[in-house]
C-alpha cells in the first residue's frame, strides 16, 4: 500500500508539473503573439512607406511641398518602429 501511494504522490506531481508548464506556455506571451500586436500601427507603417515610394517618384513637387512630406513620412515611420520596439 505504501508503494502505491508514492506512485500515485508521485503521478500526482508529475501532472501538477506538466500542467502547470501547460499554463506557462499558454498564459506568458511568446514572440509569435508579440508580432501580431498592434495590427493597426503595423498597417499604417505598410501605408506610409507605400505613400513614401509614391512621394518620391512622383512628377509633381507638390507644390514644393515633396522633400518636407517624404521627411514627414521618415518621421513618422521611425517613430512608430520605436513604439512598436517598445510595446
């Protein structure tokens, strides 16, 4: 009978073991979760460097207007980098 608890005690630590890794892998937050954060900021980067590419091969100056935007543009992408590097 004395084996058969410590089997058992034992069986019992082994599951309280694998279940708490179980809830570790589930609850902490992995790299994968942490790339699909912030989908929006993500897209508005995808978006600015797309106007970026438009700005810059543009015809038109925009009225003189060309430089100060695609330096906007740099702005606006790095500060967002920064933000998403940091939250």
């Amino acid at each position: 009978m004395n084996e058969k608890m410590t089997r058992r005690a034992a069986l019992g630590t082994v599951g309280a073991a694998g279940f708490a890794a179980l809830a570790a892998a589930v609850l902490a937050p992995s790299k994968a979760s942490a790339a699909e954060r912030h989908p929006k900021i993500r897209a508005a980067l995808a978006d600015l460097r797309e106007a970026r590419e438009e700005l810059a091969n543009a015809d038109t100056d925009f009225g003189g207007h060309k430089k100060a935007a695609i330096e906007a543009v740099n702005g606006a992408i790095e500060q967002l980098r920064i933000c998403l590097d940091n939250g």
